[in-house]
C-alpha cells in the first residue's frame, strides 16, 4: 500500500467489531500486528483512537496506515453490483475457487441458477460467456434457490460434471448452510424427516408436508444444531440436508415452529411479531460450504462468505462467526 487510506464502514458492516472488520479486509494482517497498530494510534475510527473490540458503524471513516499485505477490495457480489456488468465479468467476481475440473461461486441472493418465467438474467445463461477452447460451456451439478445465497459448484467439463453428480447421488457431499431463524427450536439438535409433495400457487410452486404414501410425495431429512441464539426472538441455525427436494430447509424449518426470517413463501407469524430493528425483510438462508469428492480424487472444501444483509444481522446481534466454523 502506497500511504494511508481512509475507508468507509459500509451498511452491511454495522456493529462490526473493529478487528474483524480488519480480518475481513486484510486476511493477511495478523492480531498482533493490529494490537500495535491500534496502541500506537495508526488505526483510528472518525480521527479518534480505537481499540479491537470498537464497534464501528455505517458512514464511519476507518484511518488505515501502510500495510505490508493484500487489501480484500469488496465483499461477495451482489444483484446490484452485477447491473450493467458483462455475465464474465459477472462470473469472475463471483468466483471464489477455480481448478482444471471445477469452478465454485458464491452466489448471491437474488440472482437465479436457472431460467424460468420472469427470469432475465441466471447463471446457466451467464456461463455461455465461458465457453472453453472446444466449445463446451461449464455445467451446473446442483442448485440453489434464487433468494438463497452461497456456494455453487460448476463441472468445467462433461465427465467431470458426470463424476460431480454422481456424488450428489450418491449423497457423498456434505453441504452447510446457515440460518437465522425466528424463535428457538425444542431441541438443541435434531433430524428432521418428512413427506414433501410440490404444489401449485399464484406466487409459484410451493411445498408442503404430507403424510408417507400420499402421491407425488418425496422423503426429506434435513439435520440442524442451535449455533448462537438472541434470546427467545432468533436462532443462528447449522443445517445440513441429507436429501436435495426444493425448499428442503425452508420448509423444515417452518415445520419446527422456526421459519427462516424474510421467507416469502414459508414464514408466518401472529400479527404481533414484528421483524427486529437493523434486520433486513430477505432471506436469511446462506449455503456456507461444501465438502464433495473432487473429480480428480481427494476432496473439494469450499466455504462462502455471507451476503451483506446477513453479515449485519451477525454483527446487530453480536453472534461469533468462529461458533459456526467449529460446528463444521
């Protein structure tokens, strides 16, 4: 870094702690080296001395004196980062792992895997921009809702796509999402397993929990544990869905008495819950890592950063990105 920088504290860092603040901006700057930094005065908040666990808010100016490593210039891609950007360039910024046989992205929220009615813009049609040498455009293994955000694997190619879908088949991949969730369930871990049959609405296809044997129904179970709860009011859930039915864990989680917060489709409350201060009314669903077979041997271990709006109710409740990691 050429001198000192002033940063600007986004929206989606709102009651950020200062140290992680730098953690996710400067990956390579170490503790230790921010400690002196902030005992010396280098690092300042609005021209005042900080310390690591100051808070920092939107609008804030952040004094950053030169460091010897890399500086993350943004966070995950966005819907509205994406507008009036080229689908590769699109492409690159969601791209958080690239190898000979595989791409991984980390999707955001808002932005559809594939068409549909209504749907301009999707990443099957984006990877048309990234045709290989030979004409073969990479191939999507699995899905993600439009409103779920994280990561997504892509085959570069068709045997690896064949390999990649095999272990989804198989159920070889253990697949990580995070949520936050209105009230607390009964049990601080659990399988969940119900009978799930699709059916037609105004506002789309919906899911719904049948009893076994009735027709067009699929088994689902998904697996959950309380990370990090807010009182009685909201639960940072870990999930992991052993079967892939549309809407698995929203429905699951509505099924528990435990909506995912800003579900349109599976949410509802008495008319006296009101959505929390700082919380944004979206999806609250973020598919963090992956763990699946890699089509060259050994295995692929893919983790996704959360989208802003997710990111801020973390930081306005206070929950420790760390507890989800040892929940892995």
């Amino acid at each position: 870094m050429a001198g000192v920088e002033q940063i600007k504290i986004d929206e989606g860092e709102a009651g950020m702690r200062l140290d992680r603040w730098f953690k996710s901006h400067y990956p390579g700057l170490g503790f230790g080296q921010l400690q002196k930094l902030l005992r010396t005065g280098q690092v300042r908040v609005d021209g005042g001395r900080a310390k690591a666990d100051t808070r920092v808010q939107p609008g804030q100016m952040v004094r950053v004196p030169p460091l010897q490593v890399d500086h993350k210039a943004s966070g995950p891609a966005t819907v509205r980062t994406m507008r009036g950007q080229a689908d590769g360039d699109v492409l690159s910024q969601m791209l958080i792992h690239e190898d000979d046989k595989v791409y991984v992205f980390n999707k955001p929220a808002g932005l559809a895997v594939q068409g549909g009615s209504g749907v301009a813009r999707h990443v099957d049609g984006m990877l048309e921009a990234w045709r290989n040498k030979k004409g073969e455009k990479p191939r999507l293994v699995h899905r993600l809702d439009r409103d779920t955000s994280g990561v997504l694997v892509v085959a570069r190619s068709r045997l690896a796509a064949m390999k990649l879908a095999e272990a989804f088949r198989a159920r070889e991949t253990q697949k990580i999402y995070w949520a936050l969730v209105k009230g607390v369930p009964k049990k601080r871990e659990a399988k969940i397993s119900t009978w799930l049959a699709k059916e037609q609405t105004p506002d789309g296809d919906r899911m719904r929990v049948v009893k076994h044997g009735e027709p067009d129904s699929d088994h689902a179970v998904s697996n959950y544990k309380i990370v990090e709860q807010a009182g009685t009011a909201l639960s940072w859930l870990h999930m992991e869905p052993y079967t892939g039915r549309t809407h698995q864990l929203r429905v699951h989680a509505a099924h528990i008495g435990c909506p995912i917060i800003g579900d349109p489709k599976y949410f509802e409350a008495d008319q006296n819950w009101e959505l929390p201060g700082g919380l944004q009314n979206r999806l609250h669903l973020h598919a963090r890592r992956i763990i699946i077979p890699h089509p060259s041997g050994g295995k692929l271990d893919v983790t996704a950063e959360m989208p802003g709006h997710m990111q801020q109710a973390w930081n306005l409740l206070g929950f420790d990105e760390t507890l989800g990691e040892t929940e892995s």
